[in-house]
C-alpha cells in the first residue's frame, strides 16, 4: 500500500482519489511520518442496511431507527452536554 504525506496528498488530491475510485488503490496517509490514516475505496455493493435512497431521506430514516432503539434515560442533547464537562 503507498503512503502519502499530508502534504503531498493535498498537492495531488485529485490525482489521488481518481486513482482509488478508478484503480481502487489504497493508500497510507501519513504526518511527519508517522501513519494517521487510511485511505481506501468504497465497496461497490451499497452496505448493510442502505436503502439506496436520497442521502437525506436516508439520514431521516436512520434518525428514526436510532429514536426506536434508544435505551438511555437522557437525550442526545443532555449526554452531549455530559460529554462536554
């Protein structure tokens, strides 16, 4: 897998992600030499769960399901706040 500096991936960003979708390369991204992060391809089969709609429609849907399924006694906004202290 090639590496890329921060750097280096902002001067040839889009030479860089033309290659990952259209040659499904993945790369190293890397800060000072270090490694941060990875950069990869979406698979092509649309994941688990999706339902191919419009990506708001989607997010509506998912907000939904997390509001069926939420165990916590405190809301989102009070755990956040939590979070923050």
């Amino acid at each position: 897998m090639p590496e890329v500096g921060v750097r280096e991936l902002k001067a040839r960003a889009s030479e860089i992600l033309r290659e990952v979708h259209d040659r499904r390369v993945r790369y190293i991204i890397t800060y000072r030499g270090r490694p941060i992060g990875v950069l990869l391809p979406v698979p092509e089969v649309p994941s688990e769960g999706y339902r191919g709609e419009d990506p708001w429609e989607e997010l509506t849907h998912l907000g939904e399901d997390i509001s069926r399924n939420w165990q916590s006694p405190l809301s989102s906004t009070e755990l956040l706040t939590e979070m923050r202290r």
